[in-house]
C-alpha cells in the first residue's frame, strides 16, 4: 500500500505533479459506498438520481448529507423543493441505479411509495425523507444537508458500489461479529 505523508514544512518544499483528476476518480473509486437514489417532487412530477454520496452527519439532530454535481438537474431544483428523500438501493436493483444514473434501461418497471409525501422507490433496504437545513458549495459539487423527518428499513442486503462497478456484500463470518 503505497502512502504518503505530508506536513506543512515539506508539503511548502515540494513541487508536486500537475493534478490528475481521472487518477483521483480511480482512487475514491477504492472506498466501497452503498448505492441511493436521491428524490423529489417538484412542480407535480416525480425527480431522481442516483448518487453513492450520502452520509450520516448528526445523531442529534438527525442530519444526513447529500452531495450533488452543480451541472444536475436535482440541484437546480432542491432548492425550491427543500424535501429530499433517499432510497439505499437493494441487491438487485442496479438496473434502477443505472436508470436514475441517465442510462436508460428499455422495459424498465419500478413503483414509488410515499413518505411524508415524498417518493422513495419501492424495496430498497432503508428509507430517509429529510428537510434542507444547510447547504455548502463545494467545489464542482454542493453539499445538502438534511434534517431526518422519517426513515425505515429493512433486514436486506444493499447494492454497493466499488472501483466503478456494482458488488454484493459477503459475509463469511456472519457467526462473529467483532
């Protein structure tokens, strides 16, 4: 594993490479994410995209955070929905992820539910419908964060996401929990 330490003094001394962005995909790419579907109703119409950058923030309050590209289509409209809701994608959903994800997928069915009167996609393992409390732009991406008003799950295994393709968790040692 290759690793590099940085202080303040040599980080000041050294001349470092031009930055390369696709080499730094390829690296985040290496931290292993679940797979969500951002939603929101905005003017009568149903709006989603995938997005495998959702966190929790606070326990108290409850505060989950979303970031999203300032060039998509669900940035320019949350602001003026402030409810967002988050679908954690199900084994078996990748299709729906690839879908919200603008790659579409010919004969594609999937079924919203409501919370809160916010669409969430029917059976994914965990439900989150957050009211925007704060929002922070950051770089290329701006980050929302959200109040929890209601969420629910479901004993189900999640679709996750590592080094740009879809995986399923494993578990060898279901018997030892450390």
């Amino acid at each position: 594993m290759a690793t590099r330490e940085i202080t303040m003094q040599s980080f000041a001394q050294e001349s470092s490479p031009p930055f390369n962005s696709r080499e730094f995909r390829k690296a985040m790419g290496k931290f292993a994410t679940g797979v969500s579907v951002i939603t929101t109703q905005h003017q009568e119409h149903t709006h989603g995209m995938t997005a495998n950058a959702f966190m929790s923030v606070s326990l108290d309050p409850p505060l989950v955070l979303v970031s999203l590209d300032n060039r998509s289509h669900m940035h320019r409209i949350l602001p003026a929905t402030g409810l967002f809701g988050v679908s954690v994608l199900a084994e078996g959903q990748e299709e729906i992820s690839n879908h919200f994800a603008g790659r579409s997928v010919d004969g594609l069915r999937f079924n919203f539910v409501s919370r809160r009167n916010v669409p969430l996609l029917e059976g994914a393992v965990a439900y989150f419908v957050a009211r925007v409390v704060n929002v922070h732009a950051a770089g290329d991406h701006t980050l929302y964060v959200g109040q929890v008003k209601h969420f629910e799950s479901v004993d189900a295994r999640p679709l996750l996401f590592y080094s740009g393709g879809y995986e399923r968790v494993s578990r060898k040692n279901s018997g030892s929990r450390r």
